[in-house]
C-alpha cells in the first residue's frame, strides 16, 4: 500500500490504466524487485485499493483565447495525420492576472499520433518571446513537423508565424468554428500535465526564464519517457452500423516513446542522427519514479530563486549554462 502511495505522489495520481503500466515498468523494465506483486495487479483492484482506509491514510483567474480578424492565414480544418507522427497541436496558458499585472504563459504542443509533448514558457505571448520558442521547439520533437493546429488565438494566427511555418514547409491548419474537439487533445493536456503541475494562481512574468529551463530539463523528458498515455483502438459499433467507436484498453497504455516505437518502420520518420537506441539510452537512465522527483521539489518549492535551486540534472542533458540562447536571450532581455 505505501509503495502504491509512493507512485501516486510522484506521478500525480494518474489513471488506473496508466498508473498499471507504471508499475509494470518498474518491474518489467526497470527491474525493481519490490513490484513484483503490483506490476500484475488489475487496474479494478487498483481503484480498491486507492479506495482503502490503509491507503488514505497514507494520502490524505482564467483567461480567454483571443480572437482575430485575420481570416487569410491557415487553413481552417482539423490535422489529418493518418497515423503519422509530425502533425502537432498547440495552445497557450496563462498563469492569471494580479493588481493589474500579467502573469507568464506556457505553450503546449502535442502530437496528434504518439501524444509526444513539448512545453515552454515565457514571458508574454508577443512576437519578441513566442517566435524563438516556436522554433525552439518544434526543432526538438525527434520526428520531422508535417503539421501545426491552433485555434484562432493572435498569437498564433499572425503573418509572423504563418511566415516560419511556410519557411520550414509545415501546414498551417486551425480550429473550425462549432468543431469544439478539434484542438482537444492539447486542450486536455493542459488540464491533465499544465495545470495540474503550475496550478492556477498568478506567476509573475519574471520567473518565465526559471519555468523555462525546468521545462526543458526535467518536465519534457518526464512527459515523453516516463508518463504513459492512453491510446485509442478503434472498433466498429454493433449497435449503431457503420460507425466506430474509442475504446481505451488498459493494454494500449503507453509512453510517448513506447508509441513513436511501436509505430511501422519508426526508424525512418526519425530525424537525420537521431536512433532509438540513443533515445532509449536516455530514458532507461532513471526509472520512471525517479525521474519524477524533480517535478515534485518543483511543487513543493515553486519560489526557490534560480541559484539555489536543487542540482538535478536530466542524465546526459546539457547543462544550464549551454541552453540555446535564442530561447534565453528574448526572456532575459525583459527581466
């Protein structure tokens, strides 16, 4: 029961089908005896057990997109990534307002195929800040870009963007109107990564730089090596003919890389350099319970000024002083 409590902690209480495949890694994977017994338990039994006195015991402002009046930039339609990875979803969140004053913003992109997850932070979401992370991370993703979603917020649906996104040959699609899920995924990322890890309350735009590198060192590697998501199989209906139904088995619980892996000839959508034996090197470097004790120090301590914050370095991850400047020098320019 303590060890169940333990994941739970560390991986903030995911699913059950999610938090079975975590601890069938740690056993599976990672080789860590003592869940020898939980990495066969049933996700019912997991909820029962969550549901335990013995287990509690252990345990016990908003704001909206903008609109625009741009309507000649990208194409309004929803990604057709037809099981090919490179077709990402974006969208910003705000950290509040407070006496007057705008707090920092995160950007999300999620592909559409493998869910894997990229996030940063800024200041603002001007041209000055928002170009140079764009770029910054859509070069990360280990897969070629094909396509990139928004909804009609100006950030995003501007000449600028448009501009790298034509320089770069990636399709520049955004959401249709009365087509609420077409960017949903990223919108529930937010919800389940974003907000449930920074919370709701006012940031001020000063810690960008901060939030930044915690993003790029820890919280992306997490998200894509160590968090499993949930994949749909998709089943024709008996009852209504002709249509398909999601059903998520508790069997298609994944980590982004385990999803990108599993996919036919993986290898070649990879980018020029990159191998999955470089990549699965890197992510067999902590176990999936530890590679979330950082995001844990982060919750607990969200104030610790830069300098003295804990010297957690991802494994063979460059080190702080090294991040690439394009990303740094336009938040540094404003603090």
């Amino acid at each position: 029961m303590a060890l169940l409590a333990e994941v739970d902690r560390a991986m903030d209480t995911l699913s059950g089908p999610a938090t079975a495949c975590v601890l069938r890694r740690q056993r599976d994977v990672f080789g860590d005896a003592r869940f020898e017994r939980l990495g066969s338990i049933s996700v019912g039994h997991l909820y029962n057990l969550r549901n335990s006195a013995a287990y509690l015991a252990r345990r016990v402002v908003l704001t909206k997109t903008r609109p625009t009046k741009v309507i000649t930039i990208g194409v309004r339609k929803a990604p057709a990534p037809e099981g090919r990875p490179g077709f990402i979803r974006i969208d910003s969140v705000h950290q509040g307002d407070q006496d007057g004053a705008k707090g920092l913003y995160h950007i999300n992109a999620v592909d559409c195929v493998t869910q894997w997850e990229m996030v940063a932070t800024v200041q603002t979401i001007s041209e000055a800040h928002l170009l140079p992370v764009i770029e910054q991370m859509l070069e990360r993703f280990p897969f070629a870009i094909r396509g990139f979603h928004a909804d009609n917020g100006s950030e995003y649906v501007n000449h600028k963007i448009a501009k790298l996104l034509e320089k770069l040959r990636i399709e520049f699609t955004r959401s249709r109107p009365r087509h609420s899920n077409d960017n949903g995924l990223v919108e529930t990322k937010n919800g389940a990564v974003i907000r449930k890890l920074f919370g709701y309350e006012h940031i001020p735009q000063h810690h960008a730089v901060r939030f930044n590198i915690f993003c790029v060192e820890y919280l992306n590697p997490f998200l894509n090596f160590h968090r499993p998501c949930l994949f749909a199989t998709e089943l024709a209906d008996p009852k209504k003919p002709g249509r398909i139904k999601r059903v998520y088995r508790p069997k298609d619980a994944m980590t982004p890389l385990d999803k990108l892996a599993s996919l036919p000839d993986a290898a070649s959508v990879l980018r020029k350099g990159t191998t999955f034996k470089d990549i699965h090197a890197l992510a067999r470097a902590l176990t999936d319970v530890q590679a979330a004790e950082p995001k844990k120090i982060a919750k607990r301590q969200p104030q610790t000024s830069q300098k003295n914050r804990p010297a957690l370095h991802w494994p063979t991850q460059q080190p702080i002083d090294t991040l690439n400047v394009a990303v740094l020098q336009p938040l540094q320019a404003h603090t």
